[in-house]
C-alpha cells in the first residue's frame, strides 16, 4: 500500500472539514476525486501536503510505510509526495530553472544525497524537457510571471517530471482549465505513470478523465467519502449533476 488513510479528520480554526476520511492507494492506479464545491477537496489535497493552518484532529494516514502527519512537508516531499498547486504563486526574479532546481536539491539533501551537479541537472532537465515537449525559453522566465493557463499547467508537470514522485496529488481549478490545459495534464501524467507511482487527481472535469484514465473514482460530499466507483461514476456525475449523490445521502 502506497497511501491508506484512515478516518482522516480535519479542520481549519474552529471549523471542521474534513469528517472521516478513508482512502487506499496502491502503487500503479490513478484514483479521482470528484465533489461539490466546499466537500473539503482541497483540504485533503492541502492537510496531506502538510500545510499550516488545517489541524488534524483524528485519524491516521500512511505513506510509504510511515506515519505521514508526523513528517514536515519537506519530509513529506523527499519521502516522494507532490503537490501541485490550485493557484500557482508567481515569484518575480526567480527562475524556473532555479525554483526547479531548488526544490531538486531539497529532496536530495532530504535523502541523504549530494546535490546534483550542473551537467547532471542539465542532463535531466534536457531529458524531462523533451518528454513533455517544454520551450526552453519558458525555463529562464520568472517563475509562473505572465505565464499563460497552459504554461503554468506545462510548467507544474514539468516539475512532477523533474521530482519523480511516487504520489502525485493534482488539484485542478474548479474552472479556467481550457482544453489545452488539460491535455497537457493528461498527456503529461500519462507520460510519467508507472507500475511504482501512483496519481490522486481532484477535478471537476469528466473531460479530464476522459483522458487521464482513473482506476478509481471518489466522490467527496460534506467533508466525507459518500460513492466510489469506476470511470462509468464520472460519466454519471456529468449526466445527473451531483443533487442525486447529495438526494442519496442526505435521504440516509
Ligand atoms: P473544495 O476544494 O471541495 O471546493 P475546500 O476544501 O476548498 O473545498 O473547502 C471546504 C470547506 O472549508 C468550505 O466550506 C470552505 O469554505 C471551508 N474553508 C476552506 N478554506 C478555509 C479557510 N482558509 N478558512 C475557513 N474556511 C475554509
Ligand atoms: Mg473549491
Ligand atoms: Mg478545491
């Protein structure tokens, strides 16, 4: 087991968002999460990347064997979590190249291991920037700095492929992903799948996994797990809309 998180429960301030939350991952599946907005989908994608403000308050998750919530967000990286971001933030002054190879060298100091030296970054970032079809130029720009919707999307991918994860959480926008956009997740992810790493994807977009193929699909409503399926539940969520998921539960 890759992931498995147990009657996760978290909050932010006095709020509670998350109300027991179970999940499994193995490695190699692609699982979806779909939901209303407000279920608490980027709580999860955010309390699972470690990020300050949300308190847990019940629960375990494992990652790789240890205990997730105990390890820093830099830990949770080196052990081979990533997290892309809703909302990219733009560093003026700071390179793309530079952030990417900062975060790199993070992970490997992490682990033990020497930082890359510059023929060998270079090696890689060659070798990634051809499998997902990056400009160069895009590389010595300010980081996400008057990048377009797609740039930044090639861009967050890029990085995945450059770190390597074994659990990639992508949290997609509610809107503004225009169809280039999620090709270049799709056709990105799909480039790095692999029989060792898995994907947690967070959309609204049936569209999306139309072409980045779950194995399984999640349907998050008031901070729980209330439907699990297969690809054929996105197609229903994108034909009846979420009232007849929201009609089952709150007929319980
Ligand atoms: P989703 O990603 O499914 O749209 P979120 O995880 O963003 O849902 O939000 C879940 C709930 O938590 C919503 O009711 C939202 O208003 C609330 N929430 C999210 N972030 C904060 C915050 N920083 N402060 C207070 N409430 C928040
Ligand atoms: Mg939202
Ligand atoms: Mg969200």
């Amino acid at each position: 087991m890759l992931l498995r998180i147990h009657n996760l429960q978290a909050g932010i301030e006095e709020k509670e968002i998350l109300k027991g939350i179970n999940l499994e991952i193995q490695p190699g599946e692609v699982h979806a999460i779909m939901g209303p907005n407000g279920s608490g989908k980027s709580t999860l994608a955010s309390v699972l990347a470690g990020r300050q403000d949300y308190n847990v308050t019940g629960g375990s998750v494992t990652f790789n064997g240890k205990d997730l919530l105990e390890l820093s967000p830099e830990a949770r990286a080196a052990e081979g979590l990533f997290l892309s971001f809703q909302y990219p933030v733009e560093i003026p002054g700071l390179s793309t190249t530079n952030f990417i190879k900062t975060a790199v060298n993070e992970v490997r100091k992490y682990r033990g291991e020497e930082p890359l030296d510059a023929v060998a970054f270079l090696k890689m970032m060659k070798e990634k920037m051809a499998l997902m079809e990056m400009d160069q130029a895009m590389l010595s720009r300010s980081l996400n700095e008057g990048f377009s919707g797609g740039e930044k999307k090639r861009n967050e991918i890029f990085q995945m492929a450059m770190l390597q994860p074994k659990l990639a959480i992508l949290d997609e926008t509610d809107s503004g992903l225009d169809i280039d956009a999620i090709r270049i997740v799709a056709n990105g992810v799909n480039k790095l799948r692999s029989k060792d790493n898995a994907v947690l994807v967070i959309t609204h977009y049936q569209r999306l996994l139309d072409y980045l193929v779950p194995d399984v699909i999640h349907v998050l409503y008031n901070g729980r797990i209330v439907k699990t399926g297969t690809k054929e539940l996105a197609l229903e969520l994108e034909e009846k809309g979420y009232d007849f998921i929201k009609n089952e539960v709150n007929s319980l």
